[in-house]
C-alpha cells in the first residue's frame, strides 16, 4: 500500500490521487519527467510567474476528471468503476508526449509527429508495463470507445484539459482576464444521447470561457515577446542540427544529440523511443548555456539571445507584410550582420498567428434547454457576438535584430 | 482635526478619505443614509451575500477615482487641487438621490424625477450647507465643466461608477463571471485631446469589461426571481397609493406616509426634500411587515410574498407573448383569485427587458494605438464580436401566481 | 418537487440544498426571517462590507457540515441517512433562535433566556409542524445523543459554526487576518473512540485557526467603535422600557411594543413566541428612525446617536478604571448634559470585554498522531504558544460623550 | 529610453521599474540568471507549483519597498531620491549571490562564504559596470549608513524580503496558513528616532505575520520531505567532488566542473567570480541526469533518487535518536546496501533542525502606541504566546533507505 496520496494544488488545494494504479503512474519516471517540462516554454520571459510545469496541468485536469464524473453521477450518467479510472488515466497521461519547451519545439526536436501521437507511443509502453490496465484509457483516448461523451471528456472545445489550463495558465501568469470558473461550467455539465452537453443556465459561463480563451491567446499564448523567442529557440535546434551534419560536435547530453545527429525519418523505434524519454527542458537550456560562446557566431548570438533575454524587435500586424517591407529589412541585415546566403533567415523571419475563438464545425458546444430541446451555442438568440467569434483572426508578424530599430 | 480616517473595504482593503471637506461629507446625515439602502434591491432573493450598501459603492467609487487621478497625472495629465477634490466628491455624489431599494422603486415613491436629478437636489443642499465648497464638483457632474475628461469619469461608458459597481455586486453574489480587473483597466486610461481613452495594450480588458457587464445584466440585474420580486414591490406601493387615496390609513412611518398620501407633482420643495431624506430601505420593509396581515387581501397578500419569499412564476422569452397565451392565464387567474376590474394586474403582469451591452453612439471607448492613432473599439480588426454586442437584445415576461404553474 | 435546489455563495459557490425536508425548513417564515437579522450587529459601523446575515451563515455551516460527513464517511465513520440529515437540520437551525442584532440585543428584548434556548424552541415548534421529523436533530443539538462526535460536530471548539462564521466574517470585513481555510482543516477530522480528533498533520492548520480567533475577537468583534455602538442600542431598548413603564407609548411595531411594555417572565407561551417570531433588525432601526425626535431627549439623542452614527467616545485600557477618572468623568457630564439621578448612566458607562482563545477544559481540541496517540493540542512540544493563549485576556473600558472629549 | 518597464505580477499585478538604472540592472545577465534559479529548491517535490524563481522574489521585494517609502514618505518622513533609488537596489539584489538551489546548496559548490557576502561581490561588480551608481545601495546592504532604519528595510524581522517571501512562498505552495497581508503590515509602518517601529493598530497584523512565518517553516521550508531532497542533493555534489579528487571525470558543464574539482579556498577572484556567475539550476540537474547511469554506484543511486523522485524515509521526533537507534539503522544498511568504510553516509544520515519564530533580541518589532510610547511586541499585555515563540524549537531526524521501511 503507498503511502503519498495528497497533492497540494494552489488552484484547487488538496487532490486526492483516486487509485493504487493511478499512483504507480505518478510515480513512474515518464510521468516524473513532466515535472522538468515548464507548461508554458518561455511564456515565463514575459509573465515572471510563468514557471508551472506540465505535471501540474496533469495533475489539476485528472482532478477537475473527478469532480466532472462525479456530477454526471449524480444527475443519473452510468459510469463504470473501470470507466471511471480510464477517464482518469487518460487525462492524466494526454500530454506525457510532449518533449522540452512543449508546444515551441514540438516540430522541432522530433520531426512528423503531433505530441498526441507520442502520448499514445508512452501511453501503450506504460500498458506494457502495467500488464493492460491501461487498455480502456488508450481507447478512449483514441477516440475508439462507443460511448461518445466519454472521448469529448478528454477532448472537446470543454474538455478537461481546456478548463485546467486557462484557470492554471491565468492564476500563473496574473492574466486575471483569463480566469474562469472551472467548476461551475462542469457542475452544469450532462449528458444527454451520449453527448457532452451545458445546461441552459450555464450559457453565460461557457459565453465568459470563450471570451477568456480568446483573451488569454492574444494576451498570452501568442504574445510577441515570447512568440519571438519561440522562433528563436527553433532556429537554435535547426542551427545545431546542420552544424550536426556538417561535421561538428557541439557539447550537449546525450539523449539530445542523438536528435541532433540524425537525419532519417523516425518511427519511434525503441532506441529512439528511449532517447526521447530522457529529454526536457533542462537538456535545452543546458545545451544553449554550452553554445553560448560556441565559435558559431548565429548559434552562440542567437543562445546569447535567450540566455540574457535580448530579444529581436518583433512588428505584428493585421495584414501580410510587403515585398517591399522585407525587402528594406534584408537589406539592413545583410549589410549590417550577415550576408551569406541562408544565414539571414537566422535573424530575420516571419510568420503568421491565428485564432478561433469558437469552432462552430468541431465538435461544438451544445446547450440543454429546460424544455429538452438542444441546440448550438451560437444559436441563442442573444449571442450574436460568439458566432462572430467563430471567424479566425489571423495576424502577421516580422522580426529583426533589435540593434536596426527603426526600420518599420 | 477629524480622526476617523480610513475605511477597511473588503474588495480594495484599507480605503483613505483624502480631505477633511470629504471626511465631513461622510458624516454628513445625508450620505450615513446611505448605510441603509441596499445596493442591489431584492437580488439577496437570488444571491443572499448581495447585501451591500450604496454607502460602500460611494466609498469603494471615490477610491478608484483617488487611483485614477494618480494614474493620470503619473502620465502627465494636469488635474489641480480644486479639480482633484471635486472629481472625489462628485462620484462619492453621484448616487446620494437614490431613494429606498434603488432603481426598484424609482419610479413609484416619486415620480416624474430621476434619480441622477434627486442627487444633484441634495448636492445643492449640501453645497449650501458647507459653504459653496461643492460648487465645481456639481459643475462636472452636470456636465457642465470645460475639460471632457473629467465629466467622463463620472459618467461614461468606462466611469467609476461602472468600474466599482461591477466588481462589487460580482464580489457580494459570488458570480465570478462578472469579476473585472478594475485597477488594471484604470492603469492603462489616458487622455487625448481632453477626451478619456484606453492605450492598446488594454483593449483585450475592456472587451472583457464589456462582455462581463453583459454577463451580470442577464445573470443577475435581470435575473428573472429579482425582477419578479421588483415588480411586487411596485406594485405592493401602487396599491398602497390607491388605498390611501380611497381613504384609508396605513401604518407606516411618517415620510412614507407623507408620499402614499400624496397626489400631486413632486418639486421637491423643502417640505418634500426633508420627507424624501428621511425614508431608506427599513421604512419600506417596515411597511410591508405591518401590512402583511391588512384587511386588504391584495396588499397582504403581496407583501406575504416578498417577506416570505413567496413568489410568482415568471416566463421569459424571446418573442412578445401571444394575445391567446395571456388570455388563458388572465381567465385562469379571475377564476380563481380575482374577477375585479383593475385588480387583476396586481397578480398577473407583462414587461420588457432590455440590455445593449455596448453603445456605440454614446461616450463610445476609444482606443489609443502606438502610433497615436485612435480609434473606437468597435473598429478593431478582430473585435466583431463587440460589434455584435451594440446590438440591443430584448426579452419579454410574464408573471402570475405560482399555484397556477402549469399554465404555459 | 421543489426546484430551487442551490445557493450561491460568495464564499463557497454553489451550495446544493441535499433534500426536500431541508429546503421546506428553509423556505419557512421563520427561517426566512434570519434574511432580515444582521450576522454582526452594527460592525457594519466599522467594516462597511460586512451587512451579511444570518441566513447566510445557517446555509454555510450546512455546506460545511455535507462536506464534513463526506470526509469521515470516505474515512470509514459509519453515519446512516437519518443522522446526516439531523445534522444538517440542526446545524441550520443552530442560531434560528437569535433575535434581532444577534448577541447585542439577545438580554435586552427578552431577558432571562438564552438565543441557544430560543434556538431549541423554534426547533421544537417546526418538529410540530413537520410532524416529528427533526427529533433528531433536536437530540443532537440538545447533546442529548449517544454518539458524542456528532454533537461535536453542532457545539465545540472546532464546531461548523466556528468554521463558518470566522471565514465568513473575514470575509465580509476584509480583515484578512481572519482568514481561515475551513475546508482544509475539514480535510483532517477523524473519529477516535467517538471523539472529533485532528489528524496530526493539521496541527499548524488549527493552531492558526486558534490565533485568527483570537485575532477576529480583538480586531473585530470587541472593536470598541461596534462596542459602544452595541452598549448604545441596548441603552435605548432600556429606554424605551422605562418610558413604556411610566406610560408613555412610543411609535413602534406591534411586536416590538408587545416586549417593550411588557414586564413580566418570558416563559416563551405561544403569544410571546408568535411575537418574537415577528421581530428582526428592521423593527429595531425603524424604531429608531420614529424616536429620533421624540420628546425624551436621552432618547432621541442615543436614536441620532446611532442612526447619524455620532458615537460616544471610548477608551479601552488593560486595567480598571479608578474612581478618581469615573469621578471627574461623572461631574463633567452632570454638568453638561443631564443631572437627574439616574440618568447618566444612559451617557456614560464601564463595563469589560474578555476573550479565551483557547479553552482547555471544555471540549479541547484533540490531535490524532501518526502511531495513535491522542493528545491536547497544547501538549505538542513546540506549541507553547497554544498554552499562552489558555489564559483568558481581560480589558476595561469607559465611554462618555465625545464632546468633553479631552477628558482621559 | 527604455521601454519595457512593467511587470505582471500574479500576486501584486502591475509592478512599474522605477528608473532606468534599475531597469539596466534587471537586464544585466548576473540578474537574468536568477530567473534559473528556484526560490524554494527541491520544494516542488512536496508542494507542486512552487517553480517560482529568485528573479520574482528580487522583483516583488522592490515592488514592496516602493510601496513603504511611499507611505513613510506619506507620513513625513524624509528620504531623498537617492536613498530611495538605492534602497530599490539593495533590496532588488539582497540575493543575487545565491547559487543555484539556493540555500541547499549555499555551502556544498563554495564553502567558506555566505551568500550575503557573494551578493556584496556581485553587486560590487556592478557598482563598477555602472560606474558607482550603487554605491550608496552598497553601503545600506552593508548595514553601514547612517540611517538605521533604511537598513532595517533591508534586513530586520519585518524587512521587505520576508514580506515578499512569506506571502509568495504561500501563494505558490498553496499553504494559505502562511498568506500575510504585507500590504497592510506596510502601510502600519513608521519611523521614530531613526528605528522602524509598527503603529499599535498593527499588532496583530504582526502577530498574524510571526505565527505565518513559523507555520511556513514547519509545513514547508523544514517539510521532511524536501529536507532529504536536499540532502541527498548536498551528497551528490559531495560524492562528485570525491570522485574528481581520485582523477574521475565526470561529465557536466565546465564552470561546474571548475568548482567540483577545485581543492583550493575560494577567495572570490575573477576567475572563480566568473565561473559561479554562469552557474544556476540547470547546471546541478542536467549533471543529475548525466550522472544517472554513472558507473559509480553511490553517485548513481542519489541522483537516480532525486530525479526519479524516490526518496529515502526519513523520520522526525523531538529528541535526539539513541546509539542503539542509529545502530540498528547503521548495521541493516551495512548489510544490504555498502559495507564499505565512509560510504554509509551517502545512504544515512542524521540532523537537526531549529525554528525561532520570533528573536527577542536581535531587531525585535517595536509598537508605538498612540501615546507616543513604544515597547517590544511581547511587552503588550495579550502576548504571552508571543513569548512563547521566542523559544526556538528543535526537532531531530534520521534519514535511511526506503527499502529498509520498517527499522524505527
């Protein structure tokens, strides 16, 4: 019998881990591991208090999981004691695929496959482990169970995973704009023909989620500063990887050079596999600190970069930038710091950033009204302004090195 | 020299009243009667912490002014001495008019007056008594004063009033939905060509600022249980009124009784002024508790409701309701409660509610772009949900007796 | 099937109403009637937020007491369906039996009987009426039950009362000191040999629970501006009595007059209880308000007194007075305001204010170790400090008009 | 002109930079690696969300200082804007010396020397980079101005970094017991005869602050589980340092190589100033994880413990454990893990630890009462228990494998 079954959550205080199986997952290295993966990269460059990691945010949507079956159990939805710690486990484990700096580096490090599918390569290795107990939480997470609500518990536009991370990533960064009341949307949750739906009484909470989604991807996920030095730490890797292949051996761990010297397609291969388990944040930041004065002038300016947060100049705005525009920037940049060919796109890029507030076409949200009757958020009569929402803004954005300020 | 001079207020913490001038205006009879006139009317039916006073509104006003000032002219903003104290003592004003249970009854025990003109009554009073020292605050409450900007403050679209009355009735009914960052919103107003604008980094604020707005008009101002309850209360007065105008005598205070016994036009001579400041919120439900058993049925009968929270059914919905529909329920009704001309209208009854979330023709928020530019909020690229929200969105009820349920 | 079925709290959030029994008592008349009964008198004096009532607390300390039962139920305590729901009833109806402003009032307008004792014989009238559904409850709250943790759970030191009222109160008041986290120490009760224990890693929990009492006391509960403003409403019942003795009749309700003339025992028969029953916080301040010009100058001037909130000066020292200051005190004001025997009294009083807190002879808090011992809270070596505050703390105090101000 | 000069603090939200001097210096590298550096250690083990940095500490304790001179100066007291300007250094790099892991390992890469005295180096340092500008911030830090209470600012049982500390140690441990309202502890601050001294109206906000303070140290700082996280981390870099007297080398970054195999005093010369400044957090774990596989057993298994989280038993008691005790615990591990002579020591391991939480004679907090007096908080009648917590507390425990659960 372990011993260790209480977490201290400043969001939600103590959660209680619900199982001896569930324990036993923590406790595994792959799940320790997500305790040296920050949840938001370098979002901590503009938001100080930014340092949570991903093994809080697995954590917090296993607990909101609970307290979510809870309720629809006691408005009469069947659930199943192995249902139960399915959904669970597959909350718990929807992201232990994500390598270092999450998100930022998700195409980097690893190339052709979506984190999700690298949770589903541990999720099995772990069912491996546990001889099978993890089966149900595999199905589920892939979609394939025949009870739908189930799966939308686990990904949905009101997912587990949604309501933990805009409360925690909120709470962190002080975006008090982002804030919402996690349990008060899943107290108005229920089912109905095994779809996920809200109570008529919820609508101006989901209306209030929707709006504090928005906010916190224009405010925080895709602020400027870190939108930049996201780039930044791409060109880093692309910069070390084709050293790699020119023959240079920069210093570095082990696991990350094996990414950084390879150039064939990976099939997540057990070598490969195990490599990957021993990654994160530190093995990044550790290999930048190596590179900082790395006789590569662009990889140890662009470390430099990060390290001592002297970032580019980075311009956003509504419409695509002209030829004209990044004509001028190129110029300046190749008289003034680089003028080989391929290099420049080391200090000057660009790029587009998008949002949805509200997907009307993916699996949408429903609202129960009083009298039985269903419908789409959107369709009520006075919310005019979230079927608005459901049009993406897109913005474009250019940077430079900070030292050619004035150049737009 | 006075003593008392901080206020511990539970959203703001310690509160400091700034003058002697403004100390002694909190002293003053006038605004101590505030103590006793709920902020919210009837909303504790429905969020039984709405307890608070307009005395706290006032107070919690005047600090976020103190805020704003300091902010302003941190940026530059000149505000003189004498322009400072008046812009306290104009928003700590601005709701002393309000008669008992606020908006509910402002319209029943006086008529053909509004609020904001009873204020500016007892402004002038007060002006009188303390030496014309409330000269130039009344001169901006009326709109009268050269610089915009400080009218705008005391009355707009992003004034005071909005940004502490938000915050507060979210704090005291625990709908979290309706919680803005106030302190944050004012730290980002400055002021361009004497008019008050957002700087642009603030814009994703005041969305939210609006959107909650919109969120505590339908969740709780409009609440159905509240509105209900409003409409008792005036219509307990009307026949109150009409009583008295038949003659009868009702127990009740003396300057409630100076007004259910009065038919003529309110010009608020010094007679009525002295009557109108002496009633609050204890002589309303004082009344009611004493009629509670009057030989009147409709009198009792609906103050029974409101004491014992015994309350008519209320439907809203989009559409107007149908002639048939109100029939049913009007037939209903004499059946089984009363068949007399006239009286009908006490138990059952129609309305409209109403809200614009943002409007754009009136003290529009403007927005102040880096490059100096401004613009209003509305003209964003990626703002058409504000867009939608200038749109008025209007409900309609009916109420009737609630042993009557399954009428619609 | 009633469907208004939750509350929401500013504090806790939604609060379900667990069964149809329950939600009857709380829309009873007389459970209605706490809406209208201040939780803290006249602090509002001096935490403007704090206008919370009793209504509130009872539906707190219900939320506290589910969540309770939940806790130990999950620990093993075996509680049956009856006992659940009799501990429920009888922590909402703990304080049913509080008159109006609470404890300032509770020996003035009925003497000779304590608000717990009240408390039971509106439990018992409501059993009547419920057909002997709450003896229960009624056993529990008498401690008359065999099984003692139950009755802890209604009346200790670590009761749902207690947990409820200090985090309520704090919160109303803004005094953060007093802040307690109430679900936290829940989190650890347990049950040994029938006795309420805490589980020895929550003994920092309940020793900060102990010092924000303690703190609450001092800062806010014998704060000496609510103090005198307590001594003064007193006084004016006192008044009015006397008036009525010698046969005057003053303006006032029926109830409140139905005590106020009245001078024999209170032995509670069913017309005293059928006025008491009537009578709330609005009776009282409206009383005010028509005796505030009243002919009897000590009571107008102690009704203004209050209602202009223009209280009487008072000092607070660790020792008694002596009765050369009292003397020079007395003299003063018999040759300023009144030298009629009999009368000063009405200006100027002494009186002491004491608090415990931590009792360590009646119902002691327990600590559960982690090898099964149970011992006092005080026992555990590093907390001298809990021993310290065994003893009970004493101050005195005086107060006198204000305008011979510099008389102390 | 620099123009990043806000910061989002999810505790105090907006903090402004003051000048353009302490904007460089939080620019400056030295200052940017505290942002790898984690304000509480290995305390993330225990209590998940505690990730925050030294940088937020740094940032948030010069918010505070702000806010007291602002409110001293409010009071009339005088300090010029130089001393304010070098009040906000001194404060903003009080730790700047801090190694990584903070206090855990302050004497394990560099013994001989306390962090304090690093801090004087680094600001040192900087005082010639910014050509003396902070030699006045210096001579305060040191404690050798002639102003006493601008020292106590920086260094007294109230000064600014504890009240930043407490409040934001709480505040991402979720421990609510140690949440002090520093706000309010601050605007109670006064100056008389040149000592820091608290209004009498803030003793309890002060006794509060002492009793959270020693909750924080026994629920966090002295958690038994982080207590063996660090020591076994003080192993490791024991055991490395071992290993490279006897010609290992071991794989890590070179500034950490240069302190790991340096055998020499440490006087702080340019050399070593430059490799302790490039060191922070990341340097100690990525060595964890290139250690993990290390064919020395002891370094292995200690790093394998605190990377996988699989830590020793550890048990805590108020006496000091017996031979016989430690014997038993001595020859078990002997028997199954090492029997090699000075290798035991890695597996088990003894210590003290001590708590004061309030020093009587070193800066004891002076209150000043409002008849000019001031005495020592625990001379105020009602403060027994603060007394009582002059006594410093000690507990002892022993630390051993897991494996060998059931030895004591």
């Amino acid at each position: 019998m372990n011993k260790f079954k209480i977490f201290n959550d400043p969001i939600y205080g103590f959660i209680n881990i619900p199982s001896e199986l569930i324990f036993d997952i923590i406790e595994h290295p792959y799940f320790q591991r997500l305790r040296r993966i920050c949840q938001m990269g370098l979002s901590s460059f503009v938001y100080p208090g930014a340092h949570h990691s991903r093994f809080e945010h697995a954590i917090g949507a296993m607990h909101l999981m609970q307290k979510t079956i809870n309720i629809l159990k006691n408005k009469g939805v069947l659930i199943s004691k192995e249902e139960e710690e399915a959904l669970l486990i597959a909350i718990l484990l929807h992201d232990i695929g994500h390598g270092p700096f999450s998100h930022t580096l998700e195409h980097s490090l690893v190339t052709g496959i979506k984190h999700e599918d690298i949770s589903l390569i541990f999720m099995e290795e772990l069912n491996n482990q546990f001889n099978g107990k993890l089966s149900l939480a595999i199905k589920i997470f892939k979609g394939d169970y025949h009870r739908n609500f189930l799966v939308q518990l686990i990904s949905s536009q009101l997912d587990m995973d949604r309501l933990d991370y805009l409360k925690r990533d909120s709470f962190y960064t002080g975006v008090t704009e982002g804030n919402i009341n996690s349990e008060r949307i899943i107290s108005m949750l229920a089912v109905v023909d095994d779809n996920l739906v809200v109570e008529e009484k919820g609508i101006y909470s989901v209306e209030k989620f929707i709006v504090a989604r928005r906010l916190m991807y224009w405010m925080v996920y895709l602020h400027k500063t870190s939108l930049v030095a996201d780039y930044l730490l791409v060109k880093i890797l692309k910069r070390a990887k084709s050293l790699f292949l020119n023959g240079a051996d920069l210093p570095c761990s082990n696991p990350l050079r094996f990414f950084l010297d390879y150039n064939h397609d990976i099939n997540f291969n057990s070598i490969q596999f195990s490599n990957f388990s021993q990654i994160d944040d530190y093995d990044i930041i550790m290999a930048l600190k190596q590179w900082k004065n790395n006789d590569d002038f662009i990889l140890a300016s662009l470390c430099t970069s990060i390290l001592d947060r002297k970032l580019p100049k980075i311009i956003i705005q509504d419409n695509e930038f002209s030829k004209e525009q990044l004509q001028k920037i190129t110029e300046k940049v190749e008289l003034n710091i680089t003028d080989k060919k391929g290099e420049i796109e080391y200090f000057v890029d660009t790029g587009v950033i998008k949002n949805q507030a509200y997907d009307l076409h993916h699996n949408s949200i429903s609202i129960l009204y009083k009298n039985g009757e269903i419908k789409d958020l959107t369709k009520a009569s006075d919310h005019m302004n979230l079927l608005a929402l459901t049009k993406p803004v897109v913005k474009h954005f250019v940077y430079y090195p900070k030292s050619l300020y004035s150049l737009l």
